[in-house]
C-alpha cells in the first residue's frame, strides 16, 4: 500500500472502547455510554477525508512479539463474557488489508523490531465494538496490531514512530483502550479523585512537546495515582495511547473527549 501522492495525512486518536459491548445493550441509567457513544460516531465527519485505510490496536491483544492481523477476511471474536445473548450475534463485516499488514510488518523489520503476519487472528472487540460506532457501513479495510506482553511503555511508543509514515498513507492510527481501567475501581466513589488527578497528568503529558511526552509516558508509572489508575503488570489498556503517541510525531495532543463513568475519569485524546 503507498497512497502518498493522493492521500492527506490522517490524524491520530486515542479512545476508550466502554465495557465490551455497552454501546448495543440496555444499562442503568440507561444513558451510562450515551456521551461516549456519541463521542465515537462523531469522529469521521471530522476527519480530513475518509481514510483509505485503519490501523488499529486494541488492549485485547497480546503476543510475545507484534503481530498484525493479514487476514483478508478477520473473523469477529466475541471476548466479553456474561453479557447478553444478542450481543454475541453483533457483526462488523469489514476487510482485512493484507498489502498494508505486510507493509507494517517490513516498517518493522527494517527497523530491526520482531514482528509477524497472523492470517488466523480475528478482530476483538476492542475493535470492533467502537469501529461500529465510528464506521457503521464497515467499508474501510482494517487491520489490527497487538501489544507486546512486556507491556514496555518504550516499545510501543517506538513501534508507533516506525509506523508514523502510514498517516502520509491515508491511514488512520486508533488505539483502543481506556484512559482508566482498574476494574477494582468502577463504580467506587474512593477512585473518582484518584481518576481525575491520573487524567489531568495525562491531558498535560499529551499537550506537551513531543520529547517531553515520550519520556513522561515512558514513565508513567510516577504520575499522580498512576498505579490507581492501571494496575502494575496489567496496563494493557493504557499502552494504545503509546503506540498513537508515537505515531503523532511533532503533532499537537489534545483531549477531545472526557467524561465521568462509573464514578471514574475517562477520556480521549488526538494528535494532527
């Protein structure tokens, strides 16, 4: 895939994905995910032209070293469990991208990072859930990258310097997590504060230059209630925002999106 010719530069998000699949399923209060959701649908319209092609990592993706999904047809994997019969008939029948996995994997290689092409990897929910919401009609191709268990912040924001040309490319770079996510805290009003205090160190940490961003995330575990916020050895859903850091090069970081759910802060963040 080399579209940079005819492409514009995509920005970058960082979101948070809810509570599997929250966004098609009754709650009390029956608002809970309404902001979020609306957050999501609203981010096409925003961007500067449909992307030729999406790049997504999900917190529910771990392999010892990064993999992409090549796929030209990902099957869906429903890994949420006890929550309503009908949200495991959800579909999202997008294309995979088997020429941009392959171009990932070369980025990575060249840059002497261990990589592989999974053809069998189906697409969980912490992408297919928001890309509902942000791409109804399921028409742009899409692959997945995985986390790497280290879980070292330093690793994926260097994987994401190395795939930063995509954007050039028309290729949206989303990481799919939660800004907050100790499941010990929701719905705890004792991590409401502690929530806030991490988030506002983060929307700082994102607005900042971006030397100063990647050494603060690499450390991230000194912010403020950091360890309230993601538990020590299990920031897998923190680690996206590192890879979509990396990606955003010299860009400008805002919070674009930021609300109070289960008595905790979470928000979204975009680069470019």
């Amino acid at each position: 895939m080399s579209n940079q010719s005819t492409a514009v530069k995509q920005p970058v998000f960082f979101i948070p994905h809810g509570a599997g699949p929250c966004f098609f399923m009754d709650w009390q209060p029956a608002d809970m995910w309404d902001g979020m959701a609306h957050f999501l649908t609203g981010i096409a319209v925003q961007l500067p032209e449909l992307p030729k092609a999406i790049l997504i990592i999900s917190a529910h993706w771990q392999t010892p070293e990064f993999r992409v999904t090549s796929d030209p047809k990902p099957d869906l994997i429903y890994d949420y469990y006890g929550f309503p019969e009908h949200t495991y008939q959800l579909t999202y029948p997008v294309a995979g991208a088997p020429v941009l996995a392959e171009r990932i994997g070369k980025l990575l290689t060249d840059a002497d990072l261990a990589n592989k092409q999974d053809c069998s990897r189906g697409f969980d929910h912490g992408m297919f859930i928001p890309l509902k919401l942000m791409f109804p009609d399921a028409d742009i191709p899409v692959v997945q990258l995985s986390l790497r268990n280290d879980l070292d912040p330093k690793a994926h924001l260097t994987v994401g310097e190395i795939l930063a040309s995509l954007r050039q490319e028309g290729v949206l770079i989303i990481g799919s997590g939660m800004s907050f996510h100790n499941m010990s805290g929701y719905g705890d009003a004792s991590f409401t504060a502690p929530s806030e205090r991490f988030d506002e160190w983060l929307t700082t940490t994102v607005a900042a230059d971006a030397d100063e961003r990647f050494t603060a995330l690499t450390n991230w575990v000194d912010a403020p209630h950091a360890l309230d916020s993601h538990l020590l050895g299990q920031q897998e859903h923190l680690l996206p925002l590192m890879v979509t850091v990396g990606a955003a090069g010299s860009d400008k970081g805002r919070k674009v999106y930021s609300q109070q759910v289960l008595k905790t802060q979470l928000s979204a963040f975009q680069f470019g």
